[in-house]
C-alpha cells in the first residue's frame, strides 16, 4: 500500500500552501473564471514538480504544532506577496486607460472585467487584454512558476518575512508608487494629445462663440485618440512588455533578497 512519512507529508503541506497562495492571486489564473478545482490541481502539480528539490535543500520541519502553523502561514504569506505585486504590474494598464477615458468621453460605459472581477472603463478593458495576450506571449506563466516557484523556494524561507519585514514592506510599497506611474508613462501621450486638442477647441470657441463643443469635440476627440492607438499600437506592445519583464524582475529582486 501507498505510505508516506509525515514529515514529507508536512514539508508538501508547506509548499502547496505556498504555491495554491500564489495561483490564487497571480493576475489571469486567480479569476472566478477559472475553476477552482483547475487551480488547486495546478497548484499540486507545481508542489509534486518542485517538492524533491526542496526536501533535498534541508527544509527544516518544526516538531511543535502551533510553530508548524505559524510556518504555513508563512509560506502562504509569501505566495500571496509575490501574486500581489504581479497583480499591481497588471493593475497599471487598467489605470492608464481609466486616465484618458473621461477626456474622450468613454467615462460612463464600464465593462466587468473578469480578471480583476471589476467594473472598469472600456479602454481600460482594452488595454488589458493586449495586456493579457503580451503576457501569454512573452511565455508569462513558464516565468511565473521558474521564479515565483522553483526560484522562490531556493533563496527565500518563511523566516525572511520576519528577517526581511522592512524592505519588504519598503518594496511593497515602493511597487504601488510605480504603479501610479507607470499608468502615467503609458497614458501620457494620449493625454497630451487630448490635452492639445482640449486647448484647441476652447481657442476656437472664443473665436467662434457659436460652434457646439459637446457635438465637435467628443469625435474629433474619440478619432484622434484611436488613430493614436492604432499607429502606436506597436509600441505599447513592446512597452507592455517592458514593464511585464520588470515585474518578474521585481520578484527575482524580492525572492534573491536583493531589494
């Protein structure tokens, strides 16, 4: 018959607290519209993958049950800390099209986005999606379990959240700040090109006192701003991608103990 010993049994336990905790807040997997059982098949699956490496590392086992407890917690706090900053990195593309979606008019139509279980603007949407698609297509998810996975395992321990509190939290943080900012970065130029327009048609409406801006400017507006998306479409990709790469920077920095 199948045995087991029960300190393998309890090192397993630690990892798939770990990584269940990561599947259940990366960004594309964690939404309602995956199944739960997918996630918790998947989250065994990647346990049983990197279980060997981690009894042959010496994980050590504490023999007193409210010490065990406390190291599951640990190991599930630390799943959940590196599925929140993915899902920050993800949170700055809905952000930049929520900047400019008031200016051309697209404030009040909100769809339900599925993966942040939201409702947000429809060029937030939009730019999610090209999100989701750059993500699948920089091989994201192979990144997300070789670090957040096998590579978290390697270099960081439960302990270190107590060890490492400040700069952890200092990086935490820090990663919400960029998401501001990056949201900026990646608005900016339509911004300034409503901004230009905005300026434009108010010139125009002292000149013309009797020209109609809430029938002029909402598709002058709309026209300019998808002509702009669509020349520099391109770009955003290769930016999308930039700052997805950053991300899974961010988390070999978090794992490596390298803030």
């Amino acid at each position: 018959m199948f045995s087991w010993p029960s300190a393998d049994f309890n090192l397993f336990l630690l990892v798939a607290a770990r990584v269940l905790a990561l599947v259940e807040t990366a960004p594309l997997i964690s939404g309602e519209s995956v199944p739960q059982v997918a996630k918790v098949g998947l989250a065994g699956l990647a346990a049983a993958a990197v279980f060997p490496m981690v009894k042959a590392s010496g994980y050590a086992i504490p023999a007193d049950g409210a010490a065990y407890a406390l190291l599951l917690v640990g190991e599930a706090m630390i799943g959940v800390i590196m599925g929140f900053f993915l899902t920050t990195i993800f949170s700055a593309f809905g952000m930049a099209g929520q900047f400019y979606s008031l200016q051309i008019g697209f404030g009040a139509s909100e769809t339900y986005d599925p993966l942040s279980e939201v409702e947000i603007p429809v060029m937030g949407q939009f730019l999610n999606l090209i999100a989701m698609f750059v993500f699948v297509a920089t091989e994201g998810f192979q990144k997300l379990f070789l670090l957040g996975v096998q590579g978290s395992f390697k270099a960081m321990r439960a302990m270190d959240l107590v060890t490492r509190r400040n700069d952890i939290i200092q990086f935490l943080v820090r990663s919400v700040g960029d998401l501001f900012v990056q949201s900026l970065v990646l608005s900016l130029p339509i911004l300034g090109t409503l901004f230009i327009i905005t300026v434009a048609l108010g010139l125009l409406s002292k000149a013309a006192p009797q020209m109609n801006l809430l029938t002029e400017g909402f598709p002058i507006s709309l026209i300019v701003t998808f002509t702009i998306m669509v020349a520099a479409l391109p770009l955003m990709m290769e930016a999308f991608s930039r700052i997805i790469g950053a991300g899974f920077d961010g988390i070999a920095r978090l794992v490596g103990g390298s803030l």
